[in-house]
C-alpha cells in the first residue's frame, strides 16, 4: 500500500511541523495555535460558529469563541 504510507508520511510530516494534529485516534485536523495569526475574517468565524442565536454578554462570547478555537483548531491558550 504505498498510497497509504505516503498519507500516513504526509500527516506525521505535517504533525512534526505543527500544522496538523490528532485529537483522538483516527482523527487528523488542521491547527492554527497562535491566534496573533487569525485573521478578522478566521475571528468571525470562529465566533459565529460558537454562538447560537441567543443574545449573550461579551464575556461569555469571548469565552465560548476561545473554546471552540482551542477545541476546532487546536488554539493553545497556554500563552495567555
């Protein structure tokens, strides 16, 4: 299968240069941990995907924005 040893190459390739990674077994995901490299247009994503339709205080969209960078595309809070 040397199809498959090129992917699995690949992906450990793109880990080691931390642009994947893989948060479970059997999954591989995009990462973008430095939110100094969001764009506005990425941050309007990111906060529109975390909140419903419900009103909700700034504190509280800014803390569910943070938890879906951090668990969607691997945003590392840990230099905050």
């Amino acid at each position: 299968m040397p199809l498959n040893s090129a992917i699995e190459s690949t992906i450990r390739g793109l880990v080691a240069d931390d642009l994947l990674d893989r948060p479970r077994r059997g999954a591989v995901r995009a990462v973008l941990r430095d939110a100094r490299k969001y764009t506005a247009e990425v941050w309007r994503r990111v906060v529109l995907a975390s909140l419903d339709s419900a009103p909700v205080e700034r504190e509280e969209a800014i803390r569910e924005a943070a938890g879906w960078a951090a668990e969607h595309l691997g945003w590392s809070t840990s230099g905050l």
